[in-house]
C-alpha cells in the first residue's frame, strides 16, 4: 500500500516536463527495440533476395493481427489499471492485471492453432499465391508463416506485460524485458539464417524464441518490481472485466486489425500497379518502407506512451489541469520530433532503402514512396497524441475513430481508389498514405479541439470547488 501511495504522489505532483521525459526514456527504447524485431528480419532477409523479403512482407499482416490482440489486451487492462491506481481501488488493478494476462494468453494460443490449420487458405489471403507473384516467394512466406504462428502465445502476452508494466509507471522492466529479447533476435538472425541454412526460417524462428525470451523477462519484472502480480486466482473473465478491457483496447485492435488489411491492399495494389516482372520488387519496397517509417513511429508511439500513466493516474484523481499541460507538452515535443525525422527520412530515402534490398527497382520503388510518406509524417502527432488521450480517459468512440483513421478508415479505400486515378497506377499506391494522413489530421483537430476545451471546463470546475483541509498545492 505503501508503495502505492509514493506512486500516486509521484504521477499527482512531479512536474509534468521532468515527469515525462522520464518515463519517456525507457518507453521510447522499448518501442523502438519491438520495431527492430521486424527490421531485423528484414534487414537480413534482404541478404538472401528479392523474392524473401517479399515473402515476409506477404506475411507481416499476420504479425500485426498478432499484435492487435496482444495490444487489445494490454492497453485495455493497463488504462483501466491507471485509472484504478490514481482512484486508489487496489483490488480492482489487481483483478484486471491477471484478466488481461490470461486473456491474452488463450487468444495467443487460438490464434496459433487456427492459423495452422488454415494456413493454406490464410496464405491465399495474403496474396502469397502464384501467378501474383513469384512462386519462390509464395515459398518463402509459407516457411516465415508457419513458426511465427507458433509465437504467437509470447507475442500475445510480451504485449500484455509491457503495456502493463508502462501503465504502473514501471517502464524500465518493461524496457529491460524488451530490449534482451531483440538483442537476441539480432544475433540469433545472422546464425540460424546463414551459419544453420535456414534461410527465411531461420528469421521467423529467432523471432519466434526472442519474443519467448521477452515474455519470460517480462514477466519477471512484474516479480521484482512493485508491480501487481499476475495470479490465476484473480482471474476475472466476468462482463465487467471484458467491458472495461474493450473500452481501452478497442482503438488498439482496431488499429492494429486494419493495419494488417491495409498492408493487404497495399500489397495487392504494389503488385498490380506494375508489370509483372516488377510486382516482387514493387512489393519488396513498399515492405522495406514501412519498415522504415515504423521505425520512426516507434519511437513517437514510445514517447507517447509515456503520456499514458500520467493522463490515466491524474484523470482518475481529478487532476484534469494537468491531464490537460501533460498532453499540450506531448503534442509539442511529437511536432518537433517528427518534423526533424521526416526531414532526414526525405533526404536520406535512397540509402535507407538500399541497406535492406541493394536491388535497383526496389531502391527506386522505396525511394519516392518514402518521400512521399515523408511530407505528412509530422502531421502524426497530432493524430497519435489525441488518440491516446482520448484513450486513456475512457472516451472509446473517439479513440476508436482516430485509432483506425490513417491506417484503415481513410487508407484502404484510397489505396484502392488512386491507383485507378492517375495515368501511371504506381502513383496513386505513393500518394495513397500521404492522402490518408491528411484526411486523419483534419479527424484529429476536430476532435482535439473538442477535447481541449472539455478538460479546460472541468478544470475550472474542479477549481471552484473548495479544496479539502491540509491540501498540498501542486507545484508542477
């Protein structure tokens, strides 16, 4: 209880800079060390050919339906977390934290063994089929597939822990559980892909046992640290429980969801906006990118999610004034950020591209789509930070909505509906994610705005209200 309390305090009175940026380092080295398990593969992927790092594109989908129940799971039970710590219901906190754990767990394990069983017609989903594309290529996703499905439990709960342990403001266990795991997948890559011959598989099965190694760290954070601990006998699968997991994690799954059948279509257009001596290459680059931008994402994605515990836990307290400075703090210093990261991204495009593919027609594809992406990316901010505000205070309509925008709602159909608008189709596949962004910044603005001055009324609220005796003022 105790160590509760000093956390309460902490989140409730250090000032909102100092606080952030603290919690900032660990989350932004732990969102840019799970992009590195995709690059990684990539990267060394691309050693082996064209068609192989098509192949794995074909199959990143997968990963991200992966991911999207882990993060349904995890942002579900670790915003209601916050919320339950900053109202101090202990019981509550620690009900949910075994619910989500085990949640995931099981959904992990469905997934792996539907996938299995269906994984012919799954890869014929995804586009990995011949006569779309090379037949090594259908080849190598159906290697990549089969042992990343069989990661899929460790993938489904590193997600729940890490998010977790960000949400009780215990980031660095979550940052050391992650960063093993892909210092790991780095070097196992090298070895099973070309000391062992395993080529493609070799890729999927360092990232298979990296992401088992994670879980385990992970889980041993929630141990050591002043974490709640995840027992079976708290685990709630109640209406109240999946309620409130859905009201966190909905934006998250249907994020993640429609990232994965965005990825599709953009697949599907890549390949037949070209010729089809190009579509592998076209494809190849498209995954390379990204990759690319992923990356850079992450490490916004990872600033931001030191936002979270500090909106949740001051939300549930009532302390909307700082609800309010911590997210204008955020979409500040997100702006900065990426503007400074798409700025390189522009003039560097060909030679990030050439690190992962050295194939001329995927340098070429990859460098004017970068480009392209390059000139709306600073406009993700504003999108990323008000999603996450409206989806730590519960707001699960609008989360939902800016959740699925840029990847779903506004790129599916504009990835689908440009190509057959300009003359040469390749060029409505690069104008179709900065065309998505814009429609998402414009969704975002609306609904900041609206947030803003809700906060700001609730504030002035709380401020008329007198103060109960003994009451320490807030020197943030």
């Amino acid at each position: 209880m105790q160590s509760e309390n000093a956390k309460f305090i902490r989140m409730t009175t250090e000032p909102i800079p100092k606080l952030i940026c603290t919690l900032a380092v660990p989350t932004i080295i732990s969102m840019l060390v799970t992009a590195l398990y995709n690059i990684a593969d990539t990267y060394f992927v691309g050693r082996i050919g064209t068609e192989a790092t098509a192949g794995v594109g074909l199959v990143f989908p997968i990963m991200a339906i992966i991911q999207a129940f882990g993060f349904f799971f995890g942002q579900g039970s670790g915003n209601y977390i916050s919320r339950s710590l900053g109202a101090k219901r202990y019981d509550r906190a620690e009900y949910m934290a075994s619910t989500g754990s085990f949640f995931a767990l099981i959904f992990g394990c469905l997934i792996t063994g539907f996938g299995l069983l269906f994984r012919a017609g799954v890869l014929y989903v995804l586009g990995a089929r011949e006569g779309l594309v090379a037949p090594m290529t259908v080849a190598y996703a159906a290697d990549y597939i089969s042992i990343i499905l069989c990661g899929a439990p460790f993938m489904c709960l590193s997600c729940v822990l890490n998010n977790q342990l960000r949400f009780q403001g215990n980031a660095f266990f979550a940052m050391i559980g992650l960063v093993t795991g892909a210092i790991l997948n780095v070097a196992l890559d090298p070895l099973f892909i070309f000391a062992l011959h395993l080529e493609v598989r070799g890729a999927a099965l360092a990232t298979a046992v990296s992401q088992a190694v994670s879980c385990g760290l992970l889980y041993i954070g929630t141990l050591r640290s002043d974490s709640l601990k995840i027992h079976l006998k708290n685990f709630r699968p109640s209406f109240y429980y999946m309620k409130n997991i859905a009201i966190g994690g909905l934006p998250s799954l249907f994020r993640q969801g429609l990232a994965s059948l965005a990825t599709l279509c953009l697949n599907a257009a890549a390949g037949a906006s070209v010729e089809a001596s190009l579509s592998d290459a076209a494809i190849a680059a498209f995954s390379v990118v990204t990759k690319i931008m992923m990356f850079a994402f992450s490490a916004l994605l990872g600033f931001g999610q030191a936002f979270q515990p500090v909106c949740g836990f001051n939300y549930g307290a009532g302390r909307y004034d700082r609800v309010r400075r911590a997210y204008v703090f955020c979409l500040r210093t997100g702006i900065g950020f990426l503007f400074a990261a798409s700025t390189l991204g522009f003039l560097l495009a060909p030679k990030l591209v050439a690190l992962f593919r050295d194939d001329p027609n995927v340098i070429a594809f990859g460098t004017i789509a970068m480009r392209c992406q390059c000139c709306t990316f600073t406009l993700m901010a504003v999108v990323t930070m008000t999603n996450m505000l409206y989806q730590n205070i519960g707001r699960v309509v609008g989360a939902t909505l800016l959740a699925v925008a840029r990847q779903g709602l506004m790129f599916i159909p504009v990835v689908l509906i440009l190509p057959h608008v300009f003359p040469e189709p390749i060029w409505g596949v690069y104008l179709a994610q900065p065309t998505a962004d814009l429609f998402a910044f414009t969704l975002a603005v609306f609904l900041a705005v609206r947030m803003y001055r809700e906060l700001r009324r609730r504030e002035e609220e709380a401020a008329a209200v007198p103060a109960p005796t003994g009451r320490t003022a807030d020197q943030s």
